[in-house]
C-alpha cells in the first residue's frame, strides 16, 4: 500500500523537478529516488536504503528538516556517486504526511545541483511565463508549463490524458502540419475560467533526424504583447532616426599628430559640409596659424593628461560669425602607444547668445541692488560740492590760498561722483568678449567702490585685503567683477534679512595667491558673518533657479551663472559654510606671470 503510494506521488512530480527523494525521517531511509538521480548519482540501490549511503551530513540535515517542515537547507549538500566523487546540491524539503496514514514521517527532498547541467529538460520552462508545451510526434502532451495549466485550469494527471488537438482549437491546415513542420498562427483561445484571449502559435519540431524521439515544442505568445512590442520598437527607431536627423554635433577621431583617422557620417552638421574633413588630413589646417595651435595644444594636453579637455573657437561662417566648441576626449586603448583622440564639435553660438543674454540679466539685477546706496553716496559730495559754491558766491573769498582750498574741495566732491557714476555705468556695459590681461588688485578696487555704499546703507562693516605678489589673470574682467558683486549682494542681504541681527555685522572681500595641485591660482574671497547655510541648501545653490529668496524676487540664476562664468575662465568657485557662523565663498582663477597667459 505504501509503495503504490510512493509510486503514484512521484508520478505527480516526475515533471515538476529535477531530482528528488522520499525520505522516512524515522527509519532514516530512503523510500523512493527519481530516476534522474538515480543515473547522475550511479547508484542501484535497492530500496529502501539507509540515506547516509547516498549523502554526508545527514544527521544536520535530517534533524533540520524535521524541526522546519518545509523549506531549504541553508548549506549545500554533498551526494555520493558510485565511484566515490562527490556532488554538491541544495536541497529543498516538503512534508508528504497528508499523502500517507500511519506513523511514518516521510519527506520529499528536491536537489538543485550546484556544479552539473540541470538533467530535467523541463525545469527552467516551469519559470516560463509563456504558457508552453511539448508533445511527442504524436500530439500526445508530454509536459506542460504551470503558466500553461493555470491558463486552462488542469492539472498535471488531467493534461498527461489529452492530446494537443484537444486542449487547443486549430485549423485543419495548422493539424495537419503541426506534426510535420515548424508553424506561426494567430489564433483565438478560451481560457478555464471562460475568458477569450488572443495567442501567436509558435511550434519547433526537435529531434528532425531521429523520426522515433521527434517532440514538438509549443508556445503560446500573448498577441496584445507583440502587438506592443513592435510598437516600442518602432517608436524608438522613430527616435533613434529624429536623434540623428537633429543632432547638432560632429565627431571625427584623430591621432596625435592631428590627423582625421575616422569622420562620422554626420551631414546635418554645417561645419563639416563646408569644411569637407576627410581622413587623412590635419584636422585644423583650414584654421590660421594662431588657432591652429591653440587647437593643438589642447590635443596635446588631453593625450598627455588622458583628460578631457574643451577648447573655444569663433569662426566665420557664410559670413556669420560662429562660436564652435570641441571636446577633446582621450580614446584608451590596450596598447599605450596606440594614442587616439576623438573630438566632438559642437555650435554653440545660441547658447553663448543665451548666455551672454543671462549674465546682461544678472547685471542689471545687481545695478538695482546697488543703485539706491551709490545715490546717497552721490548727493553727500553732491551737497558738500554746493556749499562751497554757496561760499564762494556768498562771501566772496578775495584770499587766492584759501579760494583755492574751496576749489580743490568742490573738485574732489565733483571726481568723487564722477568715479562713482563712471563705475556704475562700466557695470552696465557690455563687455568685450575678448580676453585682457589685467591685475586683479583692479578688479578688487572697481568692486569695493560699488558695494562698500551698499554696506555702509545696511549698516555693515565692510573691509577687504590683497595678498603680497599677486600675478596676473587673463579674463574678461567684467564678468569676474560681476560675479564678485554678486556674491557681495548675496552676503548683504544674507545678514540684512538675518531674524536676530548680527550686532557686528561684516563682509570682507580678499584676494590671494594660491599654489594648489602643481598650479599657480589668485582666489578671490567673499566672507560675511552671517546666518550660514544647512548642508541640504548648500548642495543645491549653484542649481539654475534655485533660490531661497523666491518671495522676495530672488531668480535662483545670481550662482548658477557665476559659476558657469569662471569654469569658462578655468577655474573653480567653492562655498565655505558652517550654520549661525557665516558663509565664505572662493574663486579660484588661473594666474599667469605675463601678458601672453
């Protein structure tokens, strides 16, 4: 009785798992083995047999199982083969008690083999969600998929008694060559639970060459899926092709001589339809002597540094004035000796437009910030200015010493206002896009004058320092100017909008000279006493828009800008902070000993 029990479960399970046992946890015996591990283990037993004949570490495993019930053994498992070579395997467990009566304490234990090809030809397809099957040459179902069953609502005893040609409602045509040759046909399939679905057929006849072992795989592929599936695929060709017919690039790969090694078949890009770059050629000969080797000074940097590296250049174009910029990136290879370069071009001639327009907006919001100080600066040597004229009117100073004290009062009032007006009006203009060189003492100068009359308003001490020794700085030194006010008016109004002012409020503005990472840097410095700035702000300053000030007409653009300014000039700009202590902004620019940078 027990045996034909044992007989008709493994029956149940011989599609379903690799390799399994029927283990009485009492006797400590195997009751049953699968054929499959039977053959890889090479054992003829005769059952039932004691279970340390065919694994070690039964008495960890046994007792592990019988304190869980169901589960996995969480170590792997050494089986004996016949000639003593050993196997690994994990082992998962199952009660089988519900199946059989009396006092026996029966297992199935399922082996997942470690260091072997899986033996059952079904075990990966029960992961399937395709619902699939195989027939033999017959029709007869051999095995089906659980995706399969749960599809139909049959179990594994139910379809083992069916053909295909009953479970599935073909045409006569698709009958007739479902055994004979592979197939693809729509068809419409109703469900166990009476639901209609459409499916794409799809048979493989394996095993060709040997007629008597032929099977018939079958699957059964959701339409609505393909359908979408071609779908996303059209649509990112679709993409793909309007990603290419829009790109604004060029890309070319070069070696270190600055010869065309490969040209990307590109043609949108305008500079490489007029230029014509073929392989073989310098890449920069159509350029002047002077650009030709600024160019290739930076392709030499980038092989020798293995960086990328950027480099500008403007260039007339169908009479337009355009703003290209190359990217030098640094091809690896195995061989070092193998140096390529690929050099991406790109028009960026609206985006400097762009960017100029954002800086000429960033400009004028720092005038009005500042405008309403320089005024009152203004009317105090204004007012000192009309007194002395009022004296001399008035009085009619006969003694020529002290009438020319007058004047030389009312002068200095009147060049007072004059550098004043004169540096807001620089502030206003619009810059040369050339670079100069220029000092950087002067840049700190132009901009203590203009904010030091914003401070002294708010009540804020202001101070400033030059370092000893400064070189200088090869700049549009307009922007960096900007930017240095800038980050003065984010300071003032930093301790002017603080909820318990500071009661010695100050801002200092400095500069130095900095030897950092094999590099000569002058850093500029902006440091208030404010209120500082908390750690998840402070990573989100220099984001564009991004503003803590947005109800008090705040754009979030003042950071964002600046930064993008001094990358442009090579150098980096950093935020210093530390909350209720104040905040220290440092930029750093390139220094250069002579006029040539």
């Amino acid at each position: 009785m027990l045996e034909t029990k044992i007989l008709k479960l493994s029956q149940l399970l011989s599609h379903s798992a690799n390799g399994f046992l029927f283990v009485d946890l009492k006797s400590q015996n195997v009751l049953y083995c699968h054929d499959d591990l039977k053959e890889l283990l090479d054992t003829n037993q005769t059952f039932p047999f004691p279970i340390n004949l065919l694994a070690d570490q039964t008495d960890d495993l046994l007792f592990f199982i019988k304190k869980n019930q169901n589960g996995i053994y969480p170590s792997s498992v050494s089986f004996k083969k016949a000639n003593e070579e050993k196997i690994q395997g994990n082992v998962r467990f199952s009660s089988a008690q519900e199946f059989f009566e009396g006092t026996t304490e029966i297992y199935v234990l399922y082996v997942d083999w470690k260091t072997i090809t899986e033996t059952n030809p079904f075990k990966q397809t029960d992961e399937f969600e395709i619902p699939f099957l195989k027939t033999d040459s017959f029709g007869n179902i051999l095995y089906a998929n659980p995706r399969f069953l749960d599809f139909f609502s049959l179990t594994i005893d139910q379809i083992r008694k069916k053909s295909v040609f009953e479970i599935l409602s073909l045409t006569e045509g698709a009958k007739q060559n479902l055994l004979k040759e592979n197939i693809k046909e729509n068809l419409e399939i109703q469900s166990g639970f009476g639901e209609k679905q459409k499916f794409q057929l799809q048979s493989f006849i394996t095993n060709q060459k040997n007629p008597t072992n032929q099977e018939i795989t079958i699957l059964l592929l959701d339409l609505s899926i393909i359908q979408n599936a071609e779908q996303t695929i059209k649509y990112g060709e679709d993409k793909l092709r309007t990603f290419f017919a829009t790109i604004n690039n060029g890309f070319v790969i070069v070696n270190q001589e600055a010869i065309i090694l490969e040209v990307a078949p590109i043609f949108k890009f305008l500079l490489f339809q007029l230029l014509a770059f073929e392989v073989g050629e310098n890449i920069f000969h159509y350029f002047d002597l002077e650009l030709k080797t600024k160019l290739t000074s930076v392709l030499l940097e980038s092989i020798q540094s293995q960086t990328i590296q950027v480099a500008e250049f403007d260039f007339l174009l169908l009479g337009e004035e355009k703003t290209f910029e190359i990217k030098y990136i640094p091809v690896r290879r195995l061989n070092p000796n193998d140096k390529k370069v690929m050099l991406v071009f790109s028009d960026i001639t609206e985006a400097k437009r762009l960017d100029r327009q954002l800086i000429e907006s960033m400009k004028f919001a720092s005038i009005g910030e500042i405008a309403a100080g320089l005024a009152h600066e203004i009317n105090n040597p204004l007012q000192s200015a009309l007194l002395y004229l009022e004296d001399l009117i008035t009085v009619d100073e006969t003694d020529p010493i002290e009438r020319r004290d007058i004047l030389k009062k009312i002068e200095s009032a009147n060049l007072r206002i004059r550098d004043l007006v004169k540096a807001l009006l620089d502030l206003g203009r619009m810059e040369s896009p050339n670079r100069d060189f220029v000092s950087p003492y002067y840049i700190l100068v132009r901009t203590s004058e203009l904010v030091e009359v914003s401070c002294r308003k708010k009540n804020i001490q202001f101070s400033r320092h030059a370092g000893p020794n400064l070189p200088g700085i090869f700049v549009r030194w307009q922007e960096i100017e900007q930017v240095l006010i800038n980050c003065v008016v984010n300071a003032i109004n930093a301790l002017s909008e603080m909820e318990i002012p500071r009661e010695n409020p100050k801002i200092e503005l400095g500069i130095d000279f900095v030897k950092s990472q094999k590099k000569d840097w002058v850093v500029f410095s902006v440091e208030d006493n404010g209120p500082g700035i908390d750690d998840e702000t402070l990573e989100k300053v220099f984001l564009p828009l991004f503003t803590t000030r947005r109800n008090k007409q705040g754009t979030g653009l003042g950071l964002s800008i600046s930064k993008k300014i001094i990358a442009e000039h090579g150098g980096e700009i950093y935020m210093k902070t530390k909350e209720g202590v104040g905040t220290k902004v440092e930029i750093f620019l390139p220094a250069h000993l002579d006029e040539n940078g």
